[in-house]
C-alpha cells in the first residue's frame, strides 16, 4: 500500500502545490487547513507521514506536533518554516519532530526528505515488529536489521538467550560478534551479573593466561600483588573469549578443563578456585580447517560449539543497509553537533551496491567520515571514499566492470550471477540483495538458461 501522507499547512493554495507533488510520487495525501483539524485526524487515522507548516492561525506547528507526539509518537513529523523561522523549527526538532524544510519549498528537496524518512520509519517499524515477535522479555535494540537473516538471527537469539548453552558466534571481522555475545547476556538470567570480555588475538600468551585465571604475587616478573582472572570477575555472570581460535593450544587445554570441571589454578598459585561461568566465544576463522590443521583442539570446539549463531556478512544483508546508515547518520550528527537532514539517493545507492569487505564496522566508519567531510546539508557521493566509489559494482577480485563499451544486458547478467555465488545459490536472498522479486530472479536465470 502506498504510504499516507498528512499535509498540514493553512495556505490553501500551498497544499494544492503539496498535493500535486507527492500525489505524482505516488502517496496518498490528505489535508488539513490547521493544527488542530491535523490532531484531530491523527487521532482517528494512521498517517505514515505528517507534513506541516509551523506557523498556522488556530494552532502552530510546534503545539501540534507535541499534542501529535502524546497520541502518535511513532508518526514522523516534517516542519516547513520560513527562513526567518528556523530557529523555531530547530526548537520542534527537539521537541521530536524528524526534520524540518525552509520555504519556498525546493521541490527536489523535498522528494528526497520525504522519501527518506518514509524509508527509515518504516525499516525501523519492520525492526520493531520483528522483535516484539520475540516477546516484551527480550531487548536487542543494540543490534539493528529487518532483513530475513537478521530474522532468523533474532529469532535464534531468543531460544538462546534464556538457556545456560555454550555459545559459539561465527562471522567475519565487523559484522558485530561482540553486540550479539552482549545480546545473549543480557537477556540471560545472568543479565544482573558481570559480562566480562577479553580479546585473545591481543595479548600474548604468557599475560593471555594472567588474565584469564589471574596470579599470585611474585608470579612473574612485575608480579607485585595477586590479581583476580576474567573467569573468576565473570562469577555467575558470563565470559565473552574473542577470536578463539587465537589462543595458542596450552592455553587452549587450559580453557577445556575450566569448562569441562569448573576450576582453575591462578598463574603461580596452587589454591583451586571454583567458578559458574558461562562461556561465549567467537571467531572469524572456519574452526574445522583450523583442526584439521592441527591449530585447535577437536574437543575444545564440541564443548564451545553446543550452540552455533552465525552473524550474516552485511553483503548478504544489503536491505539492512539504509537503516544502519540513517542510525549512524543520526548518532554521528548529534556527536559531532552537525546538521545533515540526510543521503541523496546516488548516495544511497553506492552504499547499498557496495561489498562492504569490512561489514557493519566499515559501514559505520564510512557515515561517520560523511558526516564531518561533508559541506552540504545532504550527503553526496563525493563525500564518500574514492575507494568505495571506484569499487561500486567492480568486485575486489572478478566482478562485473562498469566500463563503455559493455551493454547494459551483459552487466546485469554477470552481477546477477555473481550475486548468486555470493548467497551460496540461495535464490531468496540474492533476490532480496538486489532488491527484486524472487520471481524476477527467476526469470532472468531461465532467460540465461539456467533452470
């Protein structure tokens, strides 16, 4: 169904004007000639979208949309104010409306605004949908995606989360392992406990041990004074063991026998301590080629691997794109005391077409960049990083070359192709990554000959 509008302005022929233009984009529009004929009709309709002028006879903007907000909250409000006013409009943005346009109203600008926060309020509605499914008991608000895979992780993470299993995430560098691990914590019984974590790739062995059963004094050189391990810090609470499959195998059996007998030997010391830990671990690395290289204990992975989640790479989540981008829009904006009202669609475009190798860290850095770099109220495509645009729809490795010469014909078919290596074969999400049908997909495969 096509998106509901609310236009709200006292200028009869301002709202024709306003009319004309979003009713040619394809919404429904409605109006309303003061602030509190608007109220009234939120109260008795849903709007997905309420676009109104902040200076009216009866009731202003501003009273209206906080009166909009206690019956409505989730409705996003868009100001139009005169130049003149835009302290009064930056005032409603406190007030919780979403944004706000200058008027005369720049007609381009608006088509993208308003596109724009009907796109991210309802990628936000689907999150929330998806996870109220879960039950009121679970929060995963620090995790973000509407996608099928994020689906499934959601749902995976609910079953986990309130059971005392082992748990092994898998997934590549920045697709967000820690978030997940703190996830399963703390909608655990063990939430009122500590989440203690410790990276494994970052410390060598010998401090690696140090910290994770501590030591007596004198243990070692610089020894001055016992220190408390990460497994006795996480008592009744959980431990999170970042990259894994980093620890050396003495450390290893080390680790076996605190899960297997719930005990351990600080460094130096010969006092036993027993501890109830649970145990999350993650890694980026494929732990059945790391033992058959001989690089980690067989029976260290079937006790971390009771339960195995794996976090999908953002490439095969690309859906999940524009809503991660507007969060980190929105946070790096406020951090930085900036004001950008958003993408332009180009821009958008080469976020959701890129690989993104480093996932949902890189995704993040890159906003993050956009935000201070740019000059305008919109981010552009230059604000981007010239490798992210040199490499939009030229793979790092063997992918389609956007270069004259090729038809347009060829270049669909080998980034159709390559999309479906990439998702293993799964025709539903190769289909969702390129944002048609799965039927359209379908088709295009027959027409290739491929049944």
């Amino acid at each position: 169904m096509n998106a509901k509008i609310l236009v709200v302005d006292d200028d009869q022929s301002h709202r024709t004007m306003l009319r004309a233009v979003l009713t040619a984009e394809g919404y429904q529009v409605q109006e309303a000639d003061d602030g509190d004929t608007a109220c009234r009709a939120v109260e008795q309709e849903v709007f997905d979208l309420v676009l109104m002028d902040l200076r009216m006879k009866r009731m202003d903007g501003d009273a209206a949309q906080k009166r909009m907000a206690a019956v409505s909250p989730e409705t996003p409000v868009i100001i139009m104010t005169a130049y003149g006013s835009v302290r009064s409009a930056v005032e409603s943005l406190k007030s919780g409306a979403r944004d706000y346009l200058t008027k005369p109203i720049d007609v381009d600008e608006l088509k993208i605004l308003v596109a724009k926060t009907l796109d991210h309020h309802r990628l936000a509605e689907e999150n929330r949908n998806l996870k109220e499914r879960l039950g009121t008991r679970f929060d995963f608000s620090g995790i973000l995606g509407s996608s099928p895979a994020m689906g499934e992780l959601f749902e995976t993470l609910g079953l986990v989360a309130p059971s005392e299993a082992t748990v092994l995430i898998q997934g590549e560098s920045g697709t967000g392992k820690e978030l997940v691990a703190g996830a399963i914590h703390h909608n655990s019984p063990r939430a009122e406990h500590p989440f203690v974590k410790v990276n494994c790739a970052a410390l060598p062995e010998t401090l690696l041990e140090s910290e994770l059963f501590g030591h007596e004094k004198g243990a070692f050189t610089g020894a001055s004074a016992p220190r408390k391990g990460r497994f006795l810090l996480a008592h009744q609470g959980t431990l999170f063991l970042d990259e894994i499959a980093e620890m050396t195998p003495a450390t290893q059996a080390k680790i076996l026998r605190v899960i297997q007998e719930r005990e351990f030997e600080p460094v130096g010391g010969a006092r036993t301590i027993r501890v109830d830990t649970r145990i999350i671990s993650a890694t980026n690395r494929d732990l059945e080629t790391e033992i058959a290289a001989g690089r980690f204990r067989e029976d260290l992975y079937f006790r971390l691997n009771v339960v195995t989640i794996k976090v999908p790479a953002l490439r095969q989540r690309a859906t999940d794109i524009p809503l991660l981008a507007n969060s980190f829009l929105d946070r790096y904006v406020q951090k930085n005391r900036r004001h950008l009202k958003g993408f332009y669609p180009a821009t958008m475009e080469l976020l959701v077409r890129y690989s993104w190798p480093g996932n949902v860290r890189e995704l993040e850095n890159v906003i993050e960049r956009a935000v201070i770099l740019s000059t305008g109220e919109m981010i552009r495509p230059e604000d981007l990083p010239r490798s992210l645009q040199v490499n939009v729809g030229i793979d790092s490795a063997d992918g389609p070359i956007l270069a004259s010469g090729r038809s347009l014909k060829d270049v669909e078919k080998e980034m159709i192709l390559k999309t479906l290596a990439d998702m293993d074969g799964n025709r539903t999400r190769a289909a969702d990554v390129l944002g048609i049908s799965r039927r359209t997909l379908q088709l295009k495969l027959k027409a290739y000959g491929i049944n």
